[in-house]
C-alpha cells in the first residue's frame, strides 16, 4: 500500500502543515473565547479578524493591513494544499473543473449583494459578510463534489448514476431554497417594506429543476463538474430571484444600469479577443496530443528545457497566443480589468469609498481611481505572462487550475459585487 504523503510536494507538505496550525490557533482562541479565558491569542483574533466582519454586517468596517496579508497568504496555502487533495482524488484536472466551479464566483456575489440590501434576517445574515461567504460556496462545493464522488464510486450504471446525479443537484437547489427564501422572508426589511417575493417564488422554483433543462447541455462535465456546476448555476439563480424582488420594488430612478454594461461588456470583449486569438493555435498544439505550459507524463521543467524537438519548438512559438484561449488565463485577465473598471466607475463617478488598505494606497498614489483601471490591467498582463512562462509538471495541473480560480475570485468577485451594488442602489 503507497503513502500518499510520500507523493506530496515538499512546498505541499509546507501548505498543509501551515493550514493545520493556523486552523488550530484561531479555534482554539475561539474555544478560550467561550471559556471566557482572556489571553493575548483571543483579544488578537478579534481585533484583527472577528470584529472586522461583525462590523462589516452594518458598513462601518474595513480591511486592515493584518487581516489582508493573512487573507492573502491563507488563500495561496490553501490553493496549494487543495491541489493535491484534488490530485489525490483524481479529480478532473481539465478547464471543465474551472468552468464547473465558475458559478461559485457569481454565487458570492449575489448573495453579498442581497446582504447589503439587507433581504436576510440577522441569524443568516453575517455568514454573507467576506471572507465568510467565501466558506459558505466552498461548503457547498464540498457537499456536492462530495456526494457525486461517492455516488460515482457506487454506481454501476450510467444511465442510473445521470438520475442520481440530477435527482442529488436538485435536492441541493432545493435546500439552499429552502433555507435562504426562508430567511430573505424572515427579514426585516422585507417585512418592514412589503416586498414582493413573486420572482423569488419563480426564479427559485425554476432553478430547481436546471438539472433537467440542461441535461443534454450538461453532458461534456463528469458526474462531479456536473453535480457541482448544477448546485452553484441553481443557487445563483436563486438569489437572482431575490434580487430581482428587490429591483421591482425600488424607485425606476435609483436603477443604474449602464456601469454593468461598461464593467462586464469591456473585460467579455478581452476575454473573447483572447479566446479568438489563441484558440485556433492552441487546438494546432491539442491535436498533436499537447497542451502550451503543462509536460507529458514523467517529465520535469529541467527535462523539458533540455530537450531539443519539434514539438518543443511548436510550443514554443505558439505558447504565447495558446495560453489566452484557456479559461483559466482570459478569465482571470479579464477579472482584473472587470474589478478595476468597477473601482474606478464607482469612486469617481459614485462616491463609493474604497476599503481594501492596498487598493486605496494605490488610488492614493493616483490621486483617481481611473489609475488603479491601469494597475489592474498590468496585473492582468502579469497573470498572462505568468501562465506563458510557466511548465507545470502533469501532477500540477490542479495547482495551474486553482492559481488561475484564485485570480480570478479575487478580481472578479469584487467587481460584480461593486457593479451590482451600485446598479441596485445598495
């Protein structure tokens, strides 16, 4: 029987050990907490954490430079060690996981927004304030990936695990329904104002049954991307419903919709220019069984820069437009553009203020946040170039497809937060 451990990385060794300590310190300052034990580790963690979050349930909080580093650097190690759980499960490491994770994003983003329109009640309402709402589309990215994997292990059938898997997606849909019309109709706002859920009902009771109206369209993910890609499509849907309420009942006049067609039109129009661009090279370098940046099996960057062939002279000279065809590089390119874009319109054109420490320093520095459209730009530059010089070892793949997803969040999340923030008034 094989350790798994002795097929670790050694920088994933690193990862997994710092994640488990970190974990146990905050718990267990949390756990002092309850024992109503006053100790340095506890005062630490509300100060820099806790109590940033509570108060950012009423808009009174920001980001600091502690908690933005940690954030930072918690994300990078935890991307690395869920990278080799993934490989370690087997998971699919092709741009189909990244596509399936994809509504995750849009997930966030539109239950932070029905947060700060304030349609859920205060018991369900702090668990959408980030970072927090991150670890709530991660549990249900666990439970469904979860389920289809074990469905997936027990099924001898085909035809029999699509039923399941479909049968499993619309449970979930249907208990995130469940328990957030629940609580969007609990809430005081919606009470107080006598907002009409009608779209809710609708929109909600539609996205339980997208399994089945997109069965077909479905069939290129496995019985995991599939699973997963349902649940988040469903319950983003979901709190379109809600959102969809929401703008019904305000005033026509503190509709604002032009920022979106500027924030999501400019960052699509990149992402397709690049999509176009590399796509025919890269399915040059695809049919003959290659993929710009990831080695064949067994071999490694110091093999590949030594070898001398002419398919490395292909790569080679193809790399550079290939690499901006996959959804892992022109997602997060165009994300970067997307939160700056949303940055800029709503400081200057909106008077939102800026939160995130770095970010403001940068707008600072600019004296406009239409500088920070140019910062963000460049990291997107960065972030391709990165990918055009990378060789990830086959074993890496899911790390290349969750540096790429991480990007992305961080960009993108933001922006269509902002954007739609703004649009709503809220």
């Amino acid at each position: 029987m094989s350790n798994h451990l002795e097929e670790l990385y050694d920088y994933e060794r690193w990862a997994i050990n710092i994640i488990l300590i970190s974990s146990t310190l905050f718990f267990s300052g949390l756990f002092l907490s309850f024992l109503n034990v006053d100790n340095p580790l506890t005062e630490f963690i509300y100060d820099y954490y806790l109590d940033p979050i509570i108060a950012e349930e009423t808009s009174d909080a920001g980001y600091n430079t502690v908690n933005t580093m940690t954030y930072a650097f918690i994300l990078a190690m935890f991307v690395v060690s869920l990278a080799a759980l993934l490989r370690h499960l087997g998971i699919d490491s092709s741009d189909y996981t990244l596509i399936a994770l994809f509504p995750y994003v849009f997930w966030a983003v539109f239950g932070e927004v029905v947060e700060d329109a304030q349609m859920f009640d205060s018991n369900l309402a702090p668990y959408f304030v980030s970072p927090g709402v991150h670890f709530q589309t991660a549990f249900w990215v666990i439970i469904a990936g979860s389920i289809a994997y074990i469905l997936q292990k027990k099924s001898k059938s085909e035809k029999k695990l699509e039923r399941e898997i479909e049968l499993f997606s619309s449970l979930l849909i249907l208990l995130q329904f469940l328990v957030y019309a629940s609580s969007i109709s609990n809430s005081n706002k919606v009470i107080n104002q006598e907002i009409d859920l009608t779209f809710l009902l609708l929109i909600g009771t539609f996205a339980i049954f997208i399994p089945q109206i997109l069965n077909k369209s479905l069939q290129v993910f496995t019985p995991i991307q599939r699973l997963v890609y349902s649940v988040g499509l469903g319950g983003s849907l979901i709190f379109i419903g809600a959102l969809s309420s929401y703008a019904i009942h305000i005033p026509s006049d503190r509709l604002v919709l032009w920022p979106i067609l500027v924030v999501i039109g400019l960052p699509g129009l990149l992402a397709y220019l690049m999509f176009s661009i590399g796509s025919p090279v890269a399915k040059e370098l695809s049919d003959q069984g290659l993929i710009a940046g990831i080695l064949p099996k067994s071999m490694t960057e110091e093999d590949y820069l030594a070898l001398i062939s002419p398919q490395k002279d292909l790569i080679e000279a193809s790399r550079k437009k290939a690499i901006g065809a996959s959804p892992v590089v022109f997602l997060a390119v165009a994300g970067q553009l997307l939160d700056g874009l949303a940055t800029w319109i709503g400081i200057d054109y909106f008077n939102y203020k800026e939160k995130h420490v770095f970010s403001a320093w940068i707008i600072e520095q600019f004296n406009s946040a239409a500088g920070f459209v140019v910062i963000k730009l460049g990291l997107g530059v960065l972030i391709w170039y990165f990918f055009t010089i990378s060789n990830f070892e086959n074993r890496q793949q899911h790390l290349r497809l969750l540096i790429g997803l991480a990007m992305l969040v961080v960009g993108m999340a933001p922006g269509l937060r902002d954007v739609f923030r703004l649009a709503l008034g809220v």
